[in-house]
C-alpha cells in the first residue's frame, strides 16, 4: 500500500513539474508558481512515504531517487550544536515566510508550508518523534 501512494505521488510530482513548465513558458507565472507549491507537496508526501517504509519510487521509474534513507545519517550526527542552531534559523525564517505568506493572500500554502517541513524534519532528528516526546513540546 505504501509503495502504491509512493509511486503515485512520485507520478503526480513528475506531472505538475511538466505543466509548471508548461505554464512558465507561456508566461502564467502565478500558475505556475502555485504548480511549483503543489509540485513539491508530492515530492514531500513521496518522500515521506519513503522514510515510512515505502519502496523508492526514483529507484524503479527513473534513476532520480526522491530521498535519502535516513539511516543514512549517524545518530551521533543529528543532534548537533549545528543541527540546533540550523532549528532555530528554520523556526525563524518559518515565521517571516508566514508574514510573506499573509502579505501575498498564500495563508496555508506558501513558503511557510514548505520551510515547516524542513523544520519539522530538524526537529524530529534532534528531538525525536513528537509522539515520543516529553508533553509533545518542542525546544527551540
């Protein structure tokens, strides 16, 4: 079942990168700005789908993988003075996409969506899990 929304969202991902082009080339640049925002939601979902057990993708369409494994990484190495400090730059930088975000009408899915990712991925490396976490609170 994983390997299936996988495969799907890679597919999806692949096809909204064709029509951003498409409407970059025919000069719809609020098209394809928002076919961009869809675009690497896909990516997300698959390569969260990847890290959840699912089968890459990348590996049997195309010599693209869509992520690296996390094991792939040192525990030693993930929580770090710099990954810290690269959580807090992330949270904050999050809170100025939002202001941006408000600006331009995008609330919900503009530059904060997609820096809330990073984020939360720092911040499962340093902190693990939030389901394991003490009263699911997280440090900055």
């Amino acid at each position: 079942m994983l390997d299936k929304a996988a495969a799907a969202c890679w597919h999806i991902e692949s096809d909204l990168a064709a029509m951003k082009r498409r409407a970059a080339r025919n000069g719809a640049d609020k098209i394809a700005d928002e076919l961009e925002n869809l675009r690497a939601r896909a990516w997300y979902a698959a390569k969260d789908l990847i890290e959840a057990g699912a089968a890459n993708p990348g590996d049997a369409v195309t010599d693209r993988p869509v992520a690296a494994r996390p094991s792939e990484t040192p525990l030693h190495l993930l929580d770090t003075p710099a990954n810290r400090e690269l959580l807090r730059c992330l949270l904050l930088t999050m809170d100025t996409a939002l202001a941006v975000d408000k600006e331009r009408g995008h609330e919900g899915d503009g530059f904060a969506e997609v820096i809330e990712h990073f984020a939360a991925r720092v911040q499962t490396e340093i902190h693990g899990p939030a389901d394991l976490r003490q009263g699911g609170a997280s440090e900055q």
